[in-house]
C-alpha cells in the first residue's frame, strides 16, 4: 500500500505531456489550403539532407492541422516530395547568414507549383524556420524551442505552423502561449488572429470551402470518375473533426 502511494505521487509528480486541444471548428467553416512538402535530400550534403521521412512528416501535419483547426484552416497535403536541392553551393557560401534570402536558390525549380503553398525541409540552417514567400518557406529538422505552460511537445509542427501564420499574414507577436510568439512552444490564437488569417486565406482563389470541395467530389463520385473524386475526398478525410462529411470522405479516398 505504502509502495503504490508512492508510485502513484512520482506519477502525478511528472510533467502532464503537451496537448492541443481538439478544435471545436464546424466543417462548414473549413477553409482547405492545398501545400506541397519538399524533403530535400542531396548525395553527400547531410546538412542539406532531411532526416524526416513521410511517416513523420503525415504525424507533424496532423499536429499541424489540430493546430489550425482552432482558425478553421485545414493543410491538405497535395504531395510529399524527395528531391535533392538545386544548388548546395548556395548553402556552402551562406549556411552562416542571418539573411536567408539565399535559401530560395535551393528549391529545384521544376516542382515549384503554382497554387499552392510550399514547404521545404532540411536538416540544418540558422533559424529553426523561416517565411520567404508562399513557395519559399523552410523549417529545419534540428529545431529548438522554449517549452511554455501548455505547449505543444514537439517542436517541427509549432514551427511549421508558425511559418503558415506568416503565409496568412499573421506577424509575431509577445505573448509566450501565442503561436506568433518567437521561439516558444505556444500554439494558440487570439479572434483578432483568427479573422485575420481567414480573411488573408479567402482572397486566395486557390484555397476553398469544405463544403464546395465535398460538393465537386460527390458529383465526380455519383458520375463514375472515383480516381478524381478519391484526391478531393483526401483533402477533406484529414480534417480532424469527427462528422458525417469527413467519415463519407474517409470512406471514399481509397
């Protein structure tokens, strides 16, 4: 008896890990961003070399889009790439800049699609991420943060999804918990945020509703062309929420 109390207080003793918190965002209020993953992998490059495989970078999105869910923005996944970077002297000459500007002369050029954002990772450059423009944005694998009260408890995604509330438009801000916040592990958002990004995500005519992409993907269904119908059925079966339309979705993907 003695021996369990003990256990049971070191248990209750022990940091609770880092949740994020379910989003409550009703699908109709969904607004779905098409992204590109690039995992830079370049022969005999190792700092320009992702250690992240496709298995990780599907968890870092999910995290992602709990985040997000909380604005009612959702990252679909148009594609995870493996490609090496254009040009690794880019990297050589300037891995010690402050000024990353230079990273955007490693993207290889011919998968920068139009109508989409863009991500791209490697293993290490001087800042944990950074925002250079929709199609130039870059998070590295060796990214640190301070761990705040309620924090998320890896830090590639609360990266990840700090870079997108710069493609949305948000800047930093001071509070720790925020997900503006330089260098924290906070992952939350203020309304004045929330309409802000939303806003900045509806004047992209690439970026759509749930329910317009659910609508186009049953008339693809109901007309036999399931191969079209499944792609638009993954956008939306990824979205954490828990309704008919992402169940339907989940269903019909495959």
């Amino acid at each position: 008896m003695h021996r369990t109390f003990i256990l049971i207080f070191l248990l209750s003793a022990l940091p609770l890990r880092a949740q994020i918190q379910a989003p409550k965002t009703p699908f109709d209020d969904y607004l779905v961003a098409p992204l590109r993953v690039h995992r830079l992998v370049t022969p005999g490059e190792l700092n320009l070399t992702t250690t992240l495989e496709e298995k990780d970078l599907h968890r870092i999105f999910e995290k992602v889009n709990r985040i997000w869910g909380h604005a009612g923005v959702h990252f679909a996944l148009e594609s995870i790439l493996t490609e090496p970077a254009a040009n690794p002297n880019a990297y050589r000459q300037n891995y010690k800049s402050r000024q990353l500007r230079w990273l955007l002369a490693i993207r290889p050029k011919a998968s920068r699609q139009a109508d989409c954002f863009h991500i791209y990772y490697i293993k290490r450059f001087l800042a944990n991420g950074v925002y250079i423009g929709r199609d130039g944005m870059f998070v590295k694998d060796l990214a640190r943060l301070r761990n705040v009260e309620g924090g998320v408890g890896e830090p590639i995604p609360r990266v990840t999804s700090h870079e997108l509330g710069h493609a949305l438009t948000l800047r930093h801000r001071q509070a720790i918990t925020n997900l503006m916040a330089s260098g924290t592990s906070g992952w939350t958002f203020n309304e004045a945020e929330i309409k802000q990004a939303r806003d900045a995500a509806k004047k992209l005519k690439w970026i759509r509703t749930a329910p317009e992409i659910l609508k186009q993907a049953d008339a693809l269904y109901k007309k036999g062309d399931k191969k079209k119908a499944a792609a638009l059925y993954r956008q939306l079966a990824a979205i954490p929420l828990r309704c008919p339309e992402t169940a339907r979705a989940a269903k019909r993907a495959n």
